[in-house]
C-alpha cells in the first residue's frame, strides 16, 4: 500500500502493475492529484480544482487507452469490465467538474482529494493487479505501452528512489 504523508499519497513498490510505463502512468496520476493537498486558500482553491480535474481528464485518457491495449494484447479477460470501470471514471469527473460549485474552498479540495486518491488506489490494488498476471511476463508490453504515447518523464527524485 501506498503511505499517507504531509503532501499526499506515495507511489510504494506494492502498487507496481508489472510494467514500467503503466507504472509511471500511475506515478504520474498520483502527483496530479496530490496537487489537491497542499491547498490552503479559497483563491488557490478552484484553481487547484480546475487544473487537477482537466488535467486528470487527459492524462487519464492516455493512461487508459495504454491500458486497454495492453489489456486486449494479454488476453485479459477482464477487460469489458475493466475497461466500464475506466469510462465511469471519466465520466464521473467531466460531470464533476460541470457541476463544481463555486467559489471553491481548501475543505473541498480536500474532499476531492480523498475521492479521487480513494477511487484510483483501490482501482490500481484491485482491477488493474487483476492483470498482472497476464501481463508481466508479455513480450513487447513495454514497446505497445510506449507506442499508445510517451509516459510522463519521472522527476528526479522518483528515479533517485526507484534505482534504490
Ligand atoms: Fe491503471
Ligand atoms: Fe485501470
């Protein structure tokens, strides 16, 4: 499991998938929204929401189209519902942020950190190691990873951490 600290949630070892990329998406995913934390006035507040949300929205979108195609190459036979998981999910937050109230405040962002961190820790520990299995041992799964789009480069202090 990943471990709560002061800034947010942390990636651990424990959430790996089994491929670097879809790794990294994860990494990623989870610094986008942990930008939700660390927020303490109402000014920063719906800017905070707005740019976690619209961004979760596209980065999102390549995480799940890389997924999907690893998914339909493993013969995974989870995909239709894996796959229905990752549409609600989209789905979910356009209409969230349709509907975000206005002005924002840190309590809210709070709130939505929690959701969100919620709904993508226990989508990685559940539905996606569902696949590992079928994917960890796939030849050319990082290759057909990197050919859906380029991940997110790591900071320096995640690779410092990952080689250790
Ligand atoms: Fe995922
Ligand atoms: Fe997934």
């Amino acid at each position: 499991l990943g471990t709560r600290k002061e800034a947010g949630l942390a990636w651990s070892a424990a959430m790996s998938v089994g491929v670097s990329a879809l790794d990294t998406d994860h990494k990623c995913l989870i610094r986008i929204i942990n930008l939700l934390g660390n927020v303490v006035s109402d000014e920063d507040a719906e800017q905070a929401m707005e740019m976690v949300v619209d961004t979760l929205i596209v980065y999102g979108r390549f995480h799940f189209a890389r997924e999907e195609r690893l998914m339909a190459a493993a013969g995974f036979p989870g995909a239709p519902f894996h796959c229905a998981e990752h549409h609600g999910f989209v789905h979910h937050i356009r209409r969230l942020r349709d509907s975000c109230a206005k002005p924002a405040t840190p309590k809210m962002c709070q709130e939505l950190w929690e959701y969100l961190i919620d709904w993508l820790c226990h989508h990685i520990l559940i539905q996606d190691m569902a696949y590992k299995p079928y994917m960890i041992n796939m030849a050319g799964a990082e290759q057909m990873a990197q050919a859906v789009a380029p991940p997110l480069p790591m900071t320096d202090r995640e690779r410092i951490l990952s080689e250790v």
